[in-house]
C-alpha cells in the first residue's frame, strides 16, 4: 500500500465543495496545523487543494479527500487513484459512482459528542410536547398540553452507530429503556434489546419515541414508512437525524395532521436545502432543523481531519483503514 | 394546634378552580385515596369541597385548601380558619390577601422531577439554536445555524429552589458550569458559585444561560430588566419557568428583535393565557410554552396533596408544618 508518487511523496488532492458551510472546509490552514502533530508525515505528502473535481489536478493523486458528492468521471481522470476519504459520514451519493477497485472511507465518528446531544434534545423535546408548544404559537394560541417526566418510557433508536450510541448513553442516564435495530441485531451494552431489521414491526409499538440516525442505502430507503408508522402509539414521537428518503415524509406529515403521531423534528430531507414550496413547513406538531443538528461549528473539520490523518498513517505503513465502506452495503 | 371542631373532627375545606385544567383538582376520589395511605387520619378529619371560595360552607373550616387565589374577605367568612394550605408553589396572589395570623404554607416541591427536566430540555434547545430554527420554519426559510456541544459552558440559575436545584442536578451530568442567586448567597452543593442578589450584575456577563425560577415578590418583580439583560453576552439565552413579571418582557423582546440575545424560552407570562394580541407570539427566537413546563399531567394533584396530608398529620399532632411562607417575603 505505499508505493510513493516520482517524488518520493503521497500525492493527496483534498476537495473543498464551495457550496457547503464553512464548518466543512478542510483549509490548507488547518490541515498544516494538524500535520504538525503527527511528524511521520513531514516530507512524505503533498497537498493539492481544489473546490470543484472537474478542474482538479487529479492526474497525479493517489488520494483523494471529498465530501459526499457524485464522483462520476473520478477514477477515470485519476489514473493512479487508489483511496478515496469522504468528509462525511453518509456516502450514499458518492459509493455508488466509484469502481469497486477503489478504496472508499467515510468520517463515521465525525459528529462527536454533539449529534448525540441534539439526540437527546430532540426526545426530551418530543416528552415535553415543544412541537405542540411551537405550532400553537404559529397561530397566536394559547393551548396548554401537560406531560410526565421522560423516566422509563422507551426510545427505539434505528441504526446504533456512533449517533445513535452517543444517544443511548445520555438517554440511559434520563432513565430511558433503549431498543435499538442494526443490520446484525448483535448486543449492544448500551441497548437494552436489539432487533434485526426483519423484526423492526415488532418493535415499533413498543416505543414512545422513533430516533432515526440510519445512513441512506438500498435496505434503509423507505424503510419506515406508512406501514411501520401506523404501527407506533398515538402519543409517540419521531426523530430524523440520519438520511431523508429513510422516512416517508408524505405518510409522516398524513399522520401528524391527522393527530395519530404527537410530534417529530427532522433535520434531513429527501431534498436539501428543503424547498420553500415544500408542505414541511406548516405541517402541525413538525419541528423542522436545517440539517446542522450533528455538525460542530467548530470542530466538524477539525474531527474529519483527524479521521484522516490517522487512516493516512495507516495507509502509509501499509495497515488496514478504519471506517471502510462496504460498497454493495452502500455504509 | 389539636383544637377539634364541635364533631371532634378537624373542619378541612377544598376548592377546586374550575378554570383550572384538571391535573390540578384533589377530587374527592383522590383524598380518599390518599387518606387511606394514612391511617392515623381515620375518623378525624371532615372534608367539604367547592369551587367557589364565595359560596363554600366555610362557617366551621378550620383547615382551607385553594389555588393561588385573591382571598380577600376569606378569613372574615371562616371565622374559625387557621391554617391555608396552597396547592401551589407560588403563592402571590393568596399571600398579600390573607391576615399575618392566618398560618399559609405552599407546595413548593410540587413540580418534582418534571420541572428539572424541562428546564434542562429548555437550556439544550437554547444551546442547539431551536429558538432560531422555528423561526426560520414560521417563514418557511432554510436557515442553517451551528452549535457546539453543551459541555463546559455556564448557566446562571436565578432561585436555586425546588426547580432550581433538579435543573442544577441534570445540568451537572451535562457539564455545565452553574451559577446560583439565592436571596441569602450561601453555598449550594449543586453550584459552583453562589451569589447574593446584589451581586447579579457580575454573574450575567459569565452566563451563556440563564435560568429563573423564582416566585414572585417585590424583591422579585422587575429583577431582570433592561439594564440587566444588557450585561449578558449577545450569544446567551434565558429561560423563565418562574413568574412572569420576574423579567421586563418588552426588553427583552426588543433585544431578541435585534439579535442582541440569541434566543429564549418562556413558559410564563404577567397576564395568563397570555392574550392572542400580545406582540410576544410573533418575536424572533422566542419559544412560548403555556405554563405546562412544570405541571406533570398525572401526578400534579397527588403531589401537592402529599404535600398536605404531610402538613395534616404535623398539625394534628401538634408539630411544625413544612413549606410555611413568609408573608413579608411572598414565598
């Protein structure tokens, strides 16, 4: 794994999508302050940085540091590319584009200790009845609607990764009781029963509160739709932390006005930024959050860079990667 | 304190406001319920129930349980009344209106885990921008904001009581620096430091948060106005679970219209239901909750009656009562 460029140096191209937050930018600045802590690398790499793939001077790069876009054409124009590190978690744009040939990495793990936070603060908002609290205020409406304390109700978290773990463990010391679906269903410490996703219509009506943190692949699209949400309680809440298309917005929205859920916040859509004609707006009881409830404002970068950094000392020695995607499983 | 009615039973009126939302009724059902837990109380006490201080059999009451009510003309129509037992922890409309002989004591406490569990629901939301969020939604405006987590950063709890102390307990497990007014100042072992109201202005420049939970008296009345609202960092959020008129609302407010805060949450107002032509219902950044923020749906009145029942056998046998209120002070 270590062959070198002619120069004796890994050439590495990093990507910076113009459109995106700055809050993702992997800057020249940045990444020389982080090589500073890790001094195998002094004089072994070499950094082109670029905002757009089409005009990148790809022809010598080995690696290739990307957010989650379409990399059609990629491998095509990088002859030598071996390794491709995505800045995101999801990859469900990109996977699809690149040659199985190709190594492909993702930044799981990069949302840290916040993306559980705005987990928590989502159920606790859902307990509290805030999506009743702030539609009623849209019209001027005073309109009480008391609640119990979130103690011993259940959370079924669907995908326990980094997400979905960081949840489980503040939720555990709200006295929640945690299902949780994974691919495996295997134990988990954190969890007080796992399913398998053959099973998720079993577990459904045992929650007071859905939390949704799954990435976007062929197995997850859909999955909780119309079906699996007549299947929760009536008083049950909904959050979306993970990828749009995983919830049928459409049967969501039919039940929220209906009355038949009590609340959801969703802060990912089939279509980012959501649309200004989107009905999501105005639907009752649905708090909406502009997909930045995982992203640390300031530490985003800082937490993508060192995932990369320490798969690209272990590239250099020639050891496996951590955070490799499967392909055919699209995470 | 044991003096007996002519039946040799302790004369014991309860009223129920039938303005009130029901979470709040001790129904006849619900005493006897409560009494049975008690058996000390069998064949000494005689209950009366109404829901109108003005037609209720007060002639023999010795004993008055009530809502935070005007009871003017209350002790003239209860010749033999000694004791008021408020179902409420605040108690400022009951308290200016009743003789100094009269003994009151409130149901601070009543709130229990709830309380503690909204106020923190309250600082999370502050602190992952929900306030700016449902702003954006009510103008159907993608509008991305990010946060940092939680950890580290400083809430000033005005009113380090019931409320105060739960809120300080969960915002310890999330890492928060706490700040405490009380009117004495002494150390709390939930609070990293203490301050005497006369000290207030050095505390909020240090808060990122602040929490009131204080009731209302004339110490209390107007504490956080323009000037004080000036010394916190533009970046802070408040929160107020206490009284209304703790908090100069229209400064407030203007400060939210320009930015000058970076949300709040309010579940209490001066005048309740605050009124459909209140400017506050349409002010950026602002989340209204309708005084439920507190009140668990299920145990409200158990609680508060456990608070008197507790009171009851202490007057019947002669010791002190818990929760007695300082005229003088108004809590």
């Amino acid at each position: 794994m270590t062959k070198r460029s002619r120069a004796g140096r890994l050439r590495i191209h990093v990507e910076n999508d113009p459109h995106h937050a700055e809050v993702y930018h992997i800057t020249p600045a940045l990444f020389a302050r982080r090589v500073r802590r890790s001094p195998g690398l002094a004089g072994r790499i070499a950094i082109t940085y670029g905002q757009n793939l089409l005009d990148a001077p790809l022809a010598e790069s080995e690696v290739v540091v990307v957010s989650n876009v379409d990399g059609t054409g990629l491998a095509e124009r990088a002859p030598r590319l071996r390794w491709v590190q995505a800045t995101s978690a999801g990859v469900e744009k990109l996977a699809p584009t690149l040659p199985d040939s190709l190594l492909l990495t993702n930044a799981s793990g990069v949302h840290g200790p916040k993306a559980g936070e705005y987990a928590m603060t989502a159920l606790l908002m859902l307990n509290h009845r805030v999506p009743h609290y702030v539609t009623a205020q849209r019209a001027g409406r005073w309109d009480q609607a008391f609640a119990t304390p979130i103690a011993g109700k259940t959370v079924l978290i669907l995908g326990v990764g980094a997400i979905g773990s960081a949840a489980a463990r503040l939720a555990r010391g709200f006295g929640l009781r945690i299902l949780g679906v994974s691919r495996s269903g295997k134990a988990n410490p954190l969890v007080d029963r796992m399913y398998k996703p053959a099973a998720l219509r079993r577990a459904l009506p045992q929650a007071d509160f859905v939390l949704v943190t799954l990435p976007l692949t062929a197995e997850t699209r859909g999955l909780v739709g119309r079906t699996e949400l007549d299947l929760l309680p009536r008083h049950a809440g909904i959050v979306n932390l993970g990828r749009g298309p995983v919830i049928d917005n459409d049967a969501l929205a039919d039940k929220l006005r209906r009355g038949e859920l009590s609340g959801a916040v969703l802060d990912v859509f089939p279509e980012e930024p959501l649309p200004a004609s989107s009905p999501l707006w105005t639907v009752p009881n649905l708090i909406i959050s502009p997909h930045c409830a995982a992203d640390d404002s300031t530490s985003y970068a800082e937490r993508a860079l060192d995932i990369f950094v320490g798969n690209l000392e272990r590239y250099l020695a020639g050891r496996r990667l951590v955070n490799v995607v499967d392909k055919t499983l699209g995470y």
